[in-house]
C-alpha cells in the first residue's frame, strides 16, 4: 500500500515531469517500485527514453526493464503497436527468456486472443507451476471473457498454493458476492480476518455478507464486526454505523426483545444513532431528514 508520503513524492515528481523539468527516468522507477498503474504517463515518458537513443544506451541494463515496463503501459494503453515493438525487441534480446513470454501471452490477451493467451499461459504454468502472475493472468483472462466460474476456479487452485496472498482471497469473496454465493464469501472474509485483523475493511465486508445472510445468529454475528469496524476506525466509519442500526432492528424484529444475549443492543444503537447525527449535522445538515424517517422506519430512536 502506497503511503501518503510516497504518493506525494510520486504526484510532486510526476507534475516537474509533465512540466518539462526533467527527472522521467527517476519517475518511471518510482511508478515500478510503488507498484502504482499510471500507465498514460509512463507510456509517454517511457517512450520519450526509449526513443532517444543516447538516454536509452546511459541506461545501461536498465533499458530491458524499461521496454517492460512501456510494454505493459502500452497494453493498458490498448497502444498494441507499440506494446508489440517493445515485446518484439525483447524477444530478440532475450530468446528463451519466460518472462518475455509471459508478456507474449500478455499481449494475445490484450488483442481478444482469448484460446491462444490460455495456451500459452498454460504452457508457462507447465514450466513453473509457482509463477504468481500467470496465475492471475488466467484468473484475469476468464473475467475478462465473464466466465466467473472458471474465475473462482483458477482463485481456489492459486490459494492451495499461495494461502498468504490477501488481495486473492478479496478478488475471490468479491466474486462470490457479485455471484449471491453468501456463505462462500463469508468463509473468504474469514481467512482475511485471520491473518489480517486489524483491517477495517474486511470486518466491514463480512459484515454486509453476514447481514445480507440474515437470520439470528448471523444478525447477531454482524452486529459485533460492525462494531469490530467502528472501533478500529476510530468511529468513523458511516457504513458500519448504519449497520449497527439495521442489525439492531432486525434482531429485535426476529427475536421480539426476548433475546438476553443482546441486551447491549439499546445502548450501542443509540450512541450509534448519536455519532449518525452528530455527522450528519458536520457535514449533510440537508439531509438531516432523511436521516430522522430513516431511523422512524428502523424503529430505532434517534
């Protein structure tokens, strides 16, 4: 994750870039090592390098690295002409190389090659069943064609291996969700939770599926990662205060008051309908209405 440091060194090199005072090849490195996608940008100073054969040639072994990179750009781009010259040149320069022919495969998905991309990403799998991005790129590739089953394929054999990889269990639980498949989800924001408990946005997420699930012990089990959500962000979390209101409601309606195991539910709705309007005040004061019927039709007190 880019911290708000780096992002303003990248935005303050960017901007001296655009503005012609130099520093395109600090700026490029920078973009490669954050792992951020401007891909605009680092096409048109890339290529301002690459095509100048003296700054090209000061780059010493850099300048393989570079025509990677522009490559890449240039597919996000959809510039195929210019992602195939790069492609091409490292092809001549490094022949046997997989990494180049994982941009060859790269590139016959970015032309809509669908069958010829799977082949040739299968073969690189053959020769490196560990090789994380082709991984992605056939879980990319079969979104790209809206096969999400054979998404969720791809996803559950990547995590046998790579169990650790947190933005594959989120890609996974978002297309479980995008799917109605609830429970599948859940068990994916599970795993997240595990290994990363303080991130508020998979309490957050978890919650939604849980409350979207329905029913008592889910309401009940939502409520406390709503709550789980408000307290690692500083109760600063809108969505998860509403949450708290809606879980509240429902599990009044379901359990008609008689459940002693939430009998914290009055207090923690009211300071949640409390922090609501105290924001609401701050900042939508307009909309302070809505947020009065809002809590009417929840038959919560405000």
């Amino acid at each position: 994750m880019v911290t708000k440091t780096e992002e303003t060194q990248l935005n303050r090199l960017e901007s001296q870039v655009d503005n012609g005072g130099g520093g395109a090849w600090e700026y490029l490195c920078l973009v490669r090592k954050l792992k951020v996608r401007r891909s605009d940008k680092v096409l048109k100073h890339g290529l301002s390098i690459l095509n100048d054969s003296k700054k090209r040639s000061s780059l010493g072994p850099e300048e393989w690295t570079l025509y990677e990179q522009v490559a890449i750009a240039a597919m996000d781009c959809h510039s195929l002409d210019v992602a195939k010259d790069c492609v091409n040149v490292l092809q001549k320069k490094f022949p046997e190389s997989k990494r180049v022919g994982r941009l060859e495969a790269m590139l016959l998905e970015a032309k809509g090659s669908w069958g010829q991309a799977e082949k040739a990403y299968s073969s690189l799998l053959e020769d490196n069943p560990f090789d994380q991005v082709v991984h992605k790129r056939r879980v990319a590739l079969a979104k790209a064609q809206g096969n999400l089953s054979g998404a969720i394929e791809w996803l559950n054999k990547y995590l046998e291996t790579f169990m650790a990889d947190h933005d594959a269990w989120r890609e996974l639980a978002e297309i479980y969700v995008s799917l109605q498949m609830y429970k599948q989800a859940a068990f994916c924001y599970e795993e997240l939770i595990l290994s990363q408990p303080t991130v508020p946005l998979y309490h957050l997420s978890y919650a939604d599926v849980l409350y979207t699930l329905g029913g008592l012990e889910n309401l009940m089990t939502a409520k406390k990662y709503y709550s789980s959500t408000i307290e690692l962000t500083g109760g600063k979390n809108t969505r998860a205060l509403f949450g708290i209101c809606l879980c509240t409601s429902a599990i009044a309606q379901l359990s008609k008051g008689r459940n002693k195991e939430d009998k914290d539910s009055p207090d923690l709705q009211s300071l949640a309908t409390a922090a609501l309007e105290k924001e609401y005040k701050q900042r939508a004061s307009g909309k302070l209405s809505v947020l009065t019927s809002a809590f009417k039709s929840l038959k919560v007190s405000s």
